[in-house]
C-alpha cells in the first residue's frame, strides 16, 4: 500500500494505492477495479454553500465530496501517473491553478515524507 499525498496552497489531500495482494476497500456502488493495482481517492469540487470548509492560503472555500474514485492498472506506474493526474484535477475543480508537491510513502513512512 502507498499514500500519495498532493500538497499545494496550504491545503492537500491523499490517495491510497492498493498492490498486488493487497484488498482495497468495497462500498455498496463502487465500481470494480480491475489490474493488480487499485487507485481509491476522494473526488470533490466546491459549491457555494453546504458542503465542507476547506482552509487554504488563498482563503475559506466549502468543498463537497462525490464517492471516492476507483480504478485499476496493470502498472505500478501507470497508477502513479493517474493518482497525481487525479490529485492535480480535484485541485483545479475547487480553483487551485498551482502544481501540487507529491509525496509517495508507505503508511509506515508517512510521518517522514519526501517529495517523488
């Protein structure tokens, strides 16, 4: 399992990527992923009222969430590319132009991330 964190504009968020073996999480209406790597991660976009805040360095902004985003890969790094492709989009649907910093950890290693 890795994380894959996108951090820009004060704010972030993060995906997990599920391996070969391992069992990503199931929810009544998630599609089926197929490959031995699986992308989960929350989709959001923002909204004028309701909704979530979500403090960023360019301001207050509320946010709402869809059902999380699951897909499947043959590749370790064809998942990696759609992961940060997936992260730079739901940046641009709440108005962060700015390119995120990607950080790539296992869960054990998320305390001590470094850019990848």
């Amino acid at each position: 399992m890795l994380l894959v964190c996108g951090l820009v504009a004060g704010t972030g968020t993060t995906g997990t990527l599920y391996e070969p073996g391992e069992t990503p999480p199931t929810y009544r209406g998630a599609p089926t992923a197929t490959g031995p790597y699986t992308w989960v991660c929350d989709t959001f976009y923002r909204v004028e009222s309701g909704g979530y805040q979500l403090t960023t360095d360019k301001g207050t902004i509320q946010v709402a969430f869809e059902r999380p985003t699951i897909r499947g890969f043959e590749q370790q790094e064809q998942a990696l590319t759609a992961a940060k492709s997936h992260i730079r989009d739901q940046f641009l649907r709440i108005g962060i132009q700015s390119e995120p910093d990607f950080y790539i950890n296992s869960p054990e290693e998320a305390g001590h991330t470094s850019p990848k």
